[in-house]
C-alpha cells in the first residue's frame, strides 16, 4: 500500500474511492498496518510529548471500550513522543489498531478519529466527505472516518471551536453534535464553539441556514448573521443578530469592514486586537467605516488610521481601552 495514501487515510483527506480502497487494505491486512504505525511512532522526533498531554490522552482512552482489556499493549504503544509542529493527534485509530479484534459494539468507534489541536494552533482539516473544517487551538472534534457511508454525516465537537463549510448533500445531513446539542446543515457555512460540559454552545452562521436542537427537540433555524446561544443542561436559549464575519473572523488574518456602524468596528479591534474601543461622541457614533484590518498591525497604527479617517482624537485610557472623540 502506498504510504501516502495511508497518511492521507489518516489525516481524513482522502476521495470516498481512495478511502474505501485503503479500509479494504486494512481490513485485509491489520498486521501490516499495525507495523506501520509502529514504524511512524518509532520515528525519532524533537522533544517529549508534555506531561499534561499524555496524562488527558491517557484518560480518555481508559474510557474507551476495550481499554481495559489490554492495558499493557497500550502501555507498550501509548504516545510517548511527539512532533513540535503536529497538530492533529489520531487516538481513537490508533487504540482500535493496538486493541483485541473489536466486537460488534465497537466496530462503529474502529471508524473514528479524534483531531485535537494544540495551544497556539489554528487547522484545517478535510473531511471524508470533502467537507472543510477549521479548528481552533485547543479544540477537540471526533469525526467517523466513514461518514460518506451513513446516512447522516455526524462529528462531534467535545471542545473548542470550529468553523465548518460544508459540502452540499440534501440526501446526507451533516450534524455537528456538543452533548444535547445538536447543529443540522445540508450545505452551508457556520460555526461552534463550545467549553466545559454543561456550559452554553454557541452556533454563528455565515452563509446558508443551520437548524439548532436540544435534546431532539428544535430550537431555531438560523440565517446567515444570526448567533444563538444554547444552555446545554437546560435548553434554555438567547438569539442575537452578528455580523456575518464573526462566524469565522478567528482563523483569518484580514478582515475588510464596509459601511460598517461604530458598534460593527467596536466588535472587529475586539475579535482581531483584544481591546476596547469607546466613544463619547456623537459624530464618532455616527460614523460608517470602510477599512481593511490586519491581525499583525499595531494596535496604535489602526486607531491613528481610523482617527485620520475623519479627523477625530484618540487616546489610550488603559492596556486594552482606546477613545475615540
């Protein structure tokens, strides 16, 4: 078998037809599998996986069924290294292959994979389906390496946030599921981001619409530049209009506002510089603006352009406060 195409397999980028000739190699050949993966974790790498990694992987696998039925082959495979610059780490494959032959119960979780993004990273990653999702440091998603085969395509976001642009397929609905929550697309362009079990998930959409439920039961549907925030323990929600950029506006490094009111432009320093921008002016409240703004720019060198703009003042009241007057 072509490396390669196993390492596209892996990351979950390739064709329905390239990944259903690999599962048939694998399923053929799970020792020659098995050896290569051994030979990829063997590879010398740069520095020792950090404590705190290893410790969150090693929980979640003793939840996983079979873990405890062959704790020292795990012991002997677990991660014990890894790469600087990997961003994607796959465990549930990798636990299905150094585990006993899987049951009837466990065949559906052989089919899954967890992307887990490090701190200080943004991914994108291609899914079965052809689908693209961008992750978020620190972010967390189960995706069913399988999902061209169902008849709904089905990811689970267990923490972070994500940006996903979904291929168009009315026959095969794409969910996105946090817990109770549950977000269903048939084509179109939206996030997710969710904390702590428990805690709210919030759904922006940027083009399309996405219908959002709780426990089965449907809550909205969503248009574009629309942001509903779900209570998971309770269903209870709140519906707010966002513009539409705020959907994705983390993984960029540009964003271009036009015509944008002085409540638009306070929101975009916030998402893209981390501060706050206030005024007590009544003309600068008034203002429309119409300016490409860079991630990488100072802070200073923005609020200089915008107060030439239209002949205002700024200062700097604090470290995250600027006025404009």
């Amino acid at each position: 078998m072509d490396k390669h195409l196993l390492e596209k397999f892996l990351k979950g980028e390739c064709s329905a037809d390239e990944a259903a000739r690999v599962q048939q190699w694998i399923d053929q050949n799970p020792q020659a599998f098995d050896e290569y993966l051994q030979g990829i974790w063997q590879e010398p790498v740069a520095e020792l996986m950090p404590e705190a990694m290893e410790k969150a992987i090693l929980q979640e696998a003793a939840t996983w069924p079979g873990y405890q039925q062959a704790p020292q082959r795990w012991a002997v495979y677990r991660w014990l290294y890894w790469a600087a610059a990997a961003a994607v780490i796959i465990a549930f494959a990798a636990w299905w292959l150094l585990a006993p032959p899987p049951s009837s119960s466990s065949k559906q979780l052989a089919q899954s994979v967890i992307i887990s993004v490090p701190a200080g990273k943004t991914t994108r990653y291609v899914l079965p389906d052809h689908s693209v999702v961008w992750l978020k440091a620190n972010s967390r998603l189960v995706v069913d390496t399988q999902m061209y085969k169902q008849a709904t395509r089905r990811v689970e976001l267990i923490a972070g946030e994500a940006f996903f642009e979904v291929q168009k397929d009315p026959a095969h609905p794409f969910i996105v599921e946090n817990g109770p929550v549950q977000t269903q697309v048939l084509g179109t362009s939206f996030s997710v981001q969710t904390g702590p079990a428990g805690e709210t998930v919030k759904v922006t959409v940027a083009t399309g619409k996405v219908a959002v439920s709780h426990q089965q039961k449907q809550l909205d549907i969503l248009l574009p530049g629309k942001q509903i925030s779900v209570k998971a323990t309770t269903g209870a929600y709140t519906k707010s209009t966002v513009p539409r950029w705020l959907a994705a506006v983390w993984k960029e490094n540009e964003l271009q506002l036009n015509n944008a009111p002085f409540s638009e432009l306070q929101l975009a320093m916030e998402q893209l510089y981390g501060i706050h921008l206030q005024t007590g002016s009544g003309a600068v409240a008034a203002q429309h603006y119409n300016i490409k703004l860079g991630r990488n720019t100072p802070v200073q060198e923005v609020i200089e352009v915008l107060a030439l703009l239209d002949r205002h003042q700024y200062k700097k009241i604090d470290s995250v406060t600027w006025s404009l007057y």
